[in-house]
C-alpha cells in the first residue's frame, strides 16, 4: 500500500496562476492563451499554466493543439489527475466515447475526489449501454455530493500533489466544525506523505474508535504501525483486514513487510513469493525478496533478485540502487549504459531518477571516474533535497533546548532513577561512523543479541513531545525536569517491554540508532545503568560518505553539504555537553582507531560493556546474523580499510564541505569523553 500522492509536486501557486483561473472563470480565453505563454517563457513546465492553456485551447475550438498541450503535461506531470479528465472532456468534444472513458478513468484512478470525471463518466457509460458501469459511477457522485466540499477540494488538491494547499484546508475545516473521519483520514496521510507518522497514527487511532469497520483507515492504521515499527500491533491490525480479504495483494504486501520487521524473513520471502505473476508488477516483490536475501547474508541470492526486479522494469533505480548499496557489487558495462540511458528518460519518475543517479555514481566512483562520479552523486542530491523537510535551525535549537534542560545539576539530584535494567547497550553517532561494525563485534559476543536500528526511543520521545507542530518551546526535552522517579522508571519499562520482540534469551542487547546521540539525558534518566557508545569517524570521511548515500527512510540532514557539515557540528556540540555533564557515562569509540588496532579496541568495548574477552569478537566478519544497514556486506567481509581515505578521491570537489566544517576537523578528536584509543 502506498498511502502517499504524487511525487510530482508543481511549481507553487503564484498571483500570475491565479489571475488566469480568474480568466478562464470569466471565458477570456484569448487573454488565458496570452498569459499562460508569459508564465511558462518564464518557467518552462509549469504545470498549471500548461493545464490552463489547454482548457482555453478546448473552449476555444482548438481541440488538437489541446490535445497536444495535455500529451507535453503528461510528460511532465505524469500523475496529475485534472491533466487526464481534460483529455476526457477533449474526446468528449471529438465525440470519442470510449477514449474519453479511458481519460476519464484514468483520472479517477489518480485522484478519486473528482466529481466532474465521475459525473461524465455516469453519462458515457449510459449512452454505451453499460448501466452498471454507469451505476457506479453514480454512486461515485453521490457520496462526494454527501461530503464537505472542503474535504473533497483539499482530497483533490493532496491526490494531485498539492500537499501543503491540501493540509491548510482541512486543517481549517477541522477547527471550524470539528471532527469528520473523512476530514481526519485525509490529514493523517498528508502526515504519512510527510513521513510524520506519529502524528498520523494518533489520528488514526482516534478514527477508528470513532468509525471502527472504515476498512481503509485501519488499512492506513497498519502501515502507519509498520513504518513506527510496532510490528506485532500492524499485524493484528491486518488479521483483522485479512479475515474478509485474504487475498488482497496490498494487504498481503503490508503482511509480509511486518513479518520483516519482527525478524521473519524466510516466511516474508514466501509471501512475497506468492505475489509474484509473471509480469512487470513483479518488480517491487522481487526488490523485497532482494532486502531480505541481503539482510540474511545471501548476497548472490539477493543480486539475482534485484536484477530480477531491474529487467521487470529497466528504470526501476531502487533495484539499481539496491545493487550499489551492497558495497560489494560492481556494475557491468551493459547495466551502466542502461542507467544512464534510464535517468535521462522523459517517462523516468523523479524517484526512480534519484536513485538511478546515485547508483550510477557509485558505478563511476568504482570505475575511478571521480568527477563524473560527484556529478552524478550532487545531481541525485539535488533531486531528493526538495522532497525532504529538513530544517537545521530545528535540529540546532533542540540541541541549546538540550544543553539547558539537561544540566549537570539536573542529573545529579535525580541519581539512582530510572529502570535499573542494564540490558540495552545502546550505540550512537552519526550515520556512516561505522557503527555497524562495532554492533557486528559486540553481536558476536555469546551474551549479546544484535538486533537493528530500533525506533524505541524516538517513540518515547514522539510521546513526549506531544501532538502538533513544532514550537519555540516544545514539550521535550522541557518536559524532562518536570517528571518523576516513577515516570522515569516507567519510561524504562516501556522501552524494556517494547524491545522484547527484537531478543532471545541473552542477557544484553544492542540498540543501534545513530540519531540517539540527541536524547541521551533521556536515556540516562530512564536506564541509568545501559551503557552507551558513541561511533565517531572522521568528519570529511563520515560527511562524504553521508552525501554518497540514499537512505530508505529518514536522515533528511544527508542531502546537502552545508546541512550535513552543520548536523555534524551540532552532533560535536551535544556530545561535548553529555561529557561534561555525564562525565564517563559515554565510551567514545573513533573508527579509524577500530581499523588500526582492532584487537585493542575490540578488548575496551567488552570491557566497558562488563564482559569477558571472546576470540569471536575479533573474527566478527565470520558471525552469522541479520544485518540490515547500507554496511551489510562490508562487516561480513572483516575490517575495511579502503574506506578510511576513499573521500580524497573527491577531494578537489570537496571544498565546501572542509569550510563548512570548518574547526570541527581537528576538533573531533579534541572533546573530552570516555576514549578507544589505539
């Protein structure tokens, strides 16, 4: 299931686009034709200036060249509804019912909150004969006539990528007149398109207590509990669904991606497996068998099924992508030409460009072609960037909100509280530090379960910050001087409680989420005696290999060097505050030291983590277990030290970065903190 709209956001409503649709209401359509020109010699492309011509064009009589307007739309806007029920309304002029029928559909199918399309619809099917097709295209009208016309306006205006138009509307007919369970869903997968998916399931939750057989919602209730990680809570969610359908494919995907989550990948393999059918549909199953292959260390297996998933659709880049992020693979010749032939395809999504350019660029960095390589890597960046939400200031000023909540003071007169559990050793750092070789080390220990990036506390902290948007003075972290000894012992609980599915019976585990770094005051005072590992590599290194990744989800800081160099200051800067104020509470552990001594540091981690010396640990790379990080192959194969100075291959194109960085080059090394050292 894919709750989300279109990637293909327009260019924003600007006074120009609105005096043409005050032109086009009025029929001066000559004048629309005049304008329209004007905008889009200014900005080639844009969508509604492109929508409106053709409108005008139709009224105007001028139905082929209409019809050519709206094929330049397509290729531009591929997933933008009103392109489609103009093509309608083109044929319907032509007096071509069955073409019109086909726009029509097609229109409905991208965005289903157009009455105008469902309306013509009921027509055509009628004049054709076709009486049930045309009673449901009836009932169709109907039940938007039942609902607000601020619903169904901002509906149309979310299906059509109009997100923040989409989200304002219904926000203003929800505090004007309360709750509707329309009005809520749509708010919750505008949240889910931003990825705020505990505000989303809130929503959600609160729907279905309301409207508890809205089979929809509860669909969008179990994706939202997946993407949170609450695996065990999505599946009894699509039991439910599943009792009526059990062969729904959408739900059977959401099954198998849930029985990924709780560590069952054989059985999520098998369904996946029986998804597949022959055809080009096939490919995003076979992308997923491909990630649980990989995750269970069948490499080959999972490169057959990524290039499986590749032939199914040649510019599917996830598949390519998926084949670059192995580390490990080495792209032929023939599949390079095919990528790159892919990427400048006009029908290629911008989803699938982005990720097609950052595997073309590890292809060319494999292949020693540097300044290519980067060309492709800042292009894939420049892509992604503007979907992502990310605001350094945000980030920043959570960091001084930290340092003046969790103070020296603070802790020291609620010492002893929490859950005094020391299971979770918990590994922190920026992404790419290489924390995922010390959680394979510690993973190998016979008293030590390895599991993944767990979202545990980021949950607690979504809990504590409470629903609504962002505000000069959230909730969390100022909420933490406020609690008591018994929440925070609770709070330990909970987390405890919710980690369980992830273990065995070992006495320790590993929670490795880099972004954990933020909320270590809240780790300490909810499970004083966890231990916690910062993984901190060089920032050039660390910065560039942040800017070469495409991430599945999160990490929105990645997409650009000035905001990777600033979360990287501000990563220094909070660090520096735990050391002062938890004076060695945190072991800090620098990669570059793991890969020159690493039987030293292997030595000094078990012994910070309270255990005996195991030789295993040393020949981690021989560990058989689950590892589902863009590092995968690289910990199977032992230590790496080509790593270390692959960014100086890129030095000459670096030069931003080491400025934007600026005293943190040496100052990394420089902060206090309890050290690995060689």
């Amino acid at each position: 299931m894919d709750p989300a709209p279109a990637t293909d956001s327009p260019t924003p409503a600007s006074a120009d686009v609105a005096r043409l649709r005050e032109l086009l209401r009025q029929h001066r359509f000559n004048e629309v034709l005049t304008g329209a020109n004007a905008i889009l010699a200014a900005a080639p492309g844009q969508r509604d200036a492109l929508l409106f011509t053709a409108i005008a064009q139709r009224f105007l009589g001028q139905i082929p060249e209409a019809l050519k307007t709206i094929t330049s739309l397509e290729q531009l806007h591929p997933r933008f509804s009103r392109l489609y029920e103009e093509r309608g309304r083109c044929f319907v002029a032509l007096r071509q019912a069955q073409p019109a029928i086909e726009a029509f559909l097609q229109a409905v199918h991208i965005n289903h909150a157009l009455p105008g399309s469902w309306g013509m619809l009921e027509g055509l099917y009628r004049m054709q004969g076709e009486a049930a097709n045309a009673a449901m295209a009836a009932s169709q009208v109907a039940t938007l006539r039942t609902l607000p016309q601020e619903v169904v306006a901002a509906t149309g205006l979310f299906a059509d990528g109009d997100a923040e138009a989409a989200e304002a509307l219904v926000r203003g007919y929800l505090l004007e007149h309360g709750d509707h369970v329309e009005a809520m869903r749509l708010l919750a997968r505008i949240g889910i398109s931003h990825k705020i998916y505990f505000d989303a399931q809130v929503l959600l939750a609160a729907l279905l207590e309301r409207a508890p057989d809205y089979r929809a919602a509860r669909q969008d209730y179990a994706f939202v509990l997946i993407e949170l990680h609450r695996y065990e809570e999505a599946l009894r969610e699509l039991d439910k669904l599943m009792a009526d359908e059990p062969n729904n494919r959408q739900l059977k995907i959401l099954h198998a991606a849930a029985r990924v989550g709780v560590g069952e990948h054989e059985r999520a393999i098998a369904l996946y497996r029986e998804l597949l059918v022959g055809g080009a549909e096939d490919a995003e199953a076979h992308l997923s068998i491909g990630h649980a292959l990989k995750t269970l260390g069948q490499t080959q297996p999972a490169i057959e099924s990524y290039r499986c998933a590749a032939e199914r659709r040649p510019d599917f880049g996830d598949a390519y992508w998926s084949l670059a992020n192995l580390k490990t693979y080495r792209f032929t010749s023939e599949e390079l030409a095919r990528m790159q032939a892919a990427v400048t395809a006009p029908t290629t999504s911008l989803f699938d460009r982005y990720h097609l350019c950052f595997a073309i660029g590890k292809a060319l960095e494999d292949q020693g072609s540097f300044a290519e390589s980067f060309a492709y890597y800042q292009q894939g960046n420049e892509l992604k960037r503007p979907e992502c939400r990310y605001r350094a200031e945000l980030v920043e000023r959570n960091t001084q909100q930290q340092i003046r909540i969790c103070t020296a003071e603070l802790f020291a007169s609620r010492q002893g509280w929490g859950n005094p559990s020391p299971d979770p050793i918990f590994i922190i750092g920026l992404p790419r530090s290489g924390s995922t070789l010390l959680e394979q080390i510690l993973a190998s220990h016979s008293q030590v379960e390895g599991t993944q990036e767990l979202p545990n506390v980021q949950q607690t902290v979504s809990r504590l910050r409470g629903f609504g948007p962002e505000t000069d003075d959230p909730r969390y972290p100022r909420i933490l001087a406020s609690l008591s000894a018994e929440d925070f012992c609770k709070l330990g609980e909970e987390y405890l409680a919710g980690t369980r599915i992830y273990r065995t019976e070992k006495p320790l585990f590993i929670d490795k989420m880099p972004n954990n770094f933020r909320h270590v005051g809240l780790m300490h005072l909810m499970l004083p005696n966890a231990r916690i590992i910062d993984a901190r590599r060089e920032p050039m290194a660390c910065c560039f290999s942040n800017f070469k990744q495409l991430f599945a989800n999160g990490q929105e800081f990645t997409y650009s060097i000035d905001d990777i160099a600033r979360y990287y200051r501000t990563y220094l800067e909070l660090m520096r505050h735990w050391d002062q104020v938890l004076p060695g509470r945190v072991l800090r552990v620098y990669h570059e030291d793991v890969i020159d001594n690493l039987e030293g540091s292997v030595r000094r981690l078990l012994d910070f983590c309270g255990l005996e010396f195991e030789a295993q640990c040393v020949a981690f790379h021989e560990t058989k277990r689950s590892v589902r990080t863009a590092s995968s192959e690289q910990v199977r194969q032992g230590i790496f030290r080509g790593g270390l100075d692959q960014w100086t291959h890129f030095e000459p194109w670096l030069g931003p970065l080491k400025d934007a960085l600026g005293d943190a080059l040496s100052r990394y090394r420089e902060d206090t903190g309890h050290e690995t050292r060689a």
